[in-house]
C-alpha cells in the first residue's frame, strides 16, 4: 500500500518540522513563539493535512536548552503522539522520530505498526541516533561516536518484524535477541516509509542502507548539490535510490523589510542567547554538519531554525529559494515558523500558488 502523503504526485514535497516542541525550532523569548500545546499542534496539522502538505515531521528532545526559556523543555513523545494525529487527518504522512538508541527496534517495530494500522498506511519512521550528551546520561545510556553500528543491527530487527519473518534470532553484538516475532504487520508493505536524519558520511551510508529519504542540512545552497551528488553515490552502492530532504526556517512577510525586520528582532535582540550557547555547544561536539565558520558567521540561524536554511522575505523570495533547492536536487523541505498556527496560512496562501506556477507542486486532491 502506498504511504497517503508522501506518495502525492507533488514533484517538491513540503511538510511541518518541530511543531510537537515548544519554540518549534527557535530558540527566542518573543511572547508569540511557539507553546506546542496539544490542540494547537493538532489544528495546524489539520490545517497543513487540508493544504496538501505531505508530512509533519517533529524531533525528538528529552532535555531542554536551559537559558531564560528552557527552550524544547517541553515536547511530546512523537510514536504516540504520531498515533493521535493520525485519527486527526485524512491525507498526510505522520512521522514519528525515534531515538535508535534510546527506544528498542521491538517496541518500535509494534509501535509503528500501530500508527500504520490507525492511520490506514500513512505512518513515517525518522530514525535519529541522538546529539545531545545530557539526554544520553538521563537514560544512562553511553553516547556512542559510531552510532551506526548499533543503528544498522536497530533497523535490521524492526524491519525483519515489519517484513512478517517468523520467529527468529539476532547474534548482536548490540542486540541478541531470542525469538523475535511481531504482530500486526504494517499496512504498508514492507514496511512503513523511513527517513533517517544524519550529516556525516557513516551517517549517508546508514539512510543509503535503510531509508527512503535522508533528512539532511546545508550551509550554502550550492553546497547542497553536492551532498545530493554523494547521497545518491551512497545510495547506488546498495542498489537503491533514496530522496533527499533538508529542513528551513520561514519568515513569510508581504515586504522583504518586514521579514528582516521580524527576524531580527526573534532571533538576535529576543533570542534566549544562553539557550542559542547551550544548542550550538551540543551540536558542535557532536555533528559535523557546520564547520566552526559557520557557527559564529550563522548563530542568527541557529536561533532561528537550529542551523537551518533561512527562508525569509517575501513569498516571491521564498518561491524562488524553494525552486534553487528543487534544482539543486532537494526532494522536499520541512518547515518550521515562529507561530505555526499563526503564520501557515499567509505563507500557504501566498507561496503555495507560486510553487505551482514553477510546476513543483500541483492540485492535492485525489
Ligand atoms: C536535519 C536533522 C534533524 C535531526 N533531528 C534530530 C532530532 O530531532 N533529535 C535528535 O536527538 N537528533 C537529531 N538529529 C541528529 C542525528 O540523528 C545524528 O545523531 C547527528 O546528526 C549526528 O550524526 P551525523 O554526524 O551523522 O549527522 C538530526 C540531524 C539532522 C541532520
């Protein structure tokens, strides 16, 4: 069965990141920023199910950033909540984000079933092998620098239960287990769509061998083209192809003043800086998606949107960027605002149309 959302015949697909999080992905003290308050998620979902969106994607945080905010101190468990925004819509792919090393790949492969089951086949895998130190210690777990060795045995147990094989052992050395088995199978077949969120080569190899689409970020558009180069290289060696998708921050205003004007003032004179510290000190030590230029030449970024692209002006501008990324290769683009709730439909309104005039995206309605 084909996954509802993702398998729309829109050539650019777009979705919501970090909306299950408070701040979304910024990291500001405006008032309006972002409370992740469940009826809130659950409207914009329904909002973007209803635009043709294709996915809502959130992230997985288990500790917040400290600083005046505690920014993503408060932010839903992702399966179950994945679980509640499938009864919620009718169309688009419900990702949840899943720890490798914090969630066991049984208790993964049963959940992920059920979202499927739930949502009639439109349940979303983002696997993620972790970055923050202080979440690894809350779960007494030792952060691994290889993490993908661990992920590889992860995906091979969850897809082995998904894919209806009987009864079975795995010799470890991460997982040995006995007499593993699983019920429901996914809706989806062989398993519900899997996206893995990594920047490192051992990272592209991991999402070459398990996932549909990695989940990837850039500095410089132009740099993406090469990482979509050597994406697919990775993905070639295993005989597969695999999309790939980044994420980037909106400020969607009717004048590019007004959109330089609000991003200054959330992320540089309103920004929990102690926050921003925290954010780029843990990611620093861990990913090596930005060299050390790129943190102090874009903390505005990571203020913003965790490091992410920056799409801020009007929705002229913002149509134009989202086209460089389609011809750099992108497969899609995750979004994240400052109010989702509140700034969803301008941007819908006014860039939705644009992108389908530049032919990415077509009519939704099947
Ligand atoms: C776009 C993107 C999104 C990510 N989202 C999360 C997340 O929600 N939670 C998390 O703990 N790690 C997240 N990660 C971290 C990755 O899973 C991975 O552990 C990290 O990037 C280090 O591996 P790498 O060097 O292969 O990139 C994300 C990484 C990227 C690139």
């Amino acid at each position: 069965m084909a996954n509802g959302g993702m398998g729309r015949l829109n050539t650019f697909k777009l979705g919501l990141f970090g909306a299950n999080a408070d701040g979304g992905l910024a990291v500001t003290t405006v008032p309006e920023r972002w409370a992740a308050r469940w009826a809130d998620i659950q409207a914009v979902t329904q909002m973007a199910d209803e635009l043709g969106l294709e996915f809502f994607l959130p992230i997985a945080r288990w500790k917040g950033f400290g600083g005046q905010t505690n920014a993503r101190h408060h932010s839903f468990e992702t399966l179950t909540l994945a679980s509640a925004l499938a009864v919620s819509t009718r169309q688009i792919t419900v990702f949840a984000t899943v720890h490798a090393p914090f969630v066991h790949p049984v208790f993964a492969a049963k959940a992920m079933a059920t979202i499927d089951h739930v949502s009639g086949g439109r349940a979303g895998l983002n696997i993620v092998c972790g970055w923050n130190g202080p979440e690894f210690e809350m779960f007494g777990i030792p952060q691994s620098r290889e993490p993908y060795a661990q992920g590889n045995e992860w995906y091979d147990v969850f897809a082995r239960i998904l894919a209806g094989e009987e009864v079975f052992d795995t010799p470890g050395p991460h997982y040995k287990l006995r007499a593993v088995e699983g019920r429901p199978l996914s809706l989806q077949r062989p398993r519900p769509i899997t996206m893995s969120a990594a920047f490192s080569p051992p990272g592209r190899d991991f999402a070459a061998r398990t996932s549909d689409f990695i989940f990837t970020t850039f500095v410089e558009i132009s740099d993406g083209a090469a990482t979509i180069a050597d994406m697919r290289a990775r993905a070639a060696d295993h005989d597969r192809e695999v999309g790939v998708f980044t994420a980037c921050h909106v400020v969607c205003r009717p004048t590019q003043g007004e959109a330089d004007d609000y991003y200054e003032r959330f992320a540089v004179r309103e920004a929990d800086h102690a926050a921003v510290d925290t954010h780029m000190a843990m990611k620093m030590a861990m990913s090596g998606s930005h060299d050390a230029e790129a943190y102090a030449r874009h903390r505005k970024r990571f203020a913003a949107g965790a490091g992410t692209y920056p799409l801020v002006g009007t929705p002229q501008h913002i149509a134009d960027t989202l086209v460089s990324l389609h011809k750099a290769g992108f497969a899609g683009v995750a979004l994240s605002f400052v109010d989702y709730l509140g700034e969803l439909p301008y941007f819908a309104s006014k860039v939705l149309p644009l992108l389908e005039e530049a032919g990415l995206r077509g009519r939704n309605d099947e």
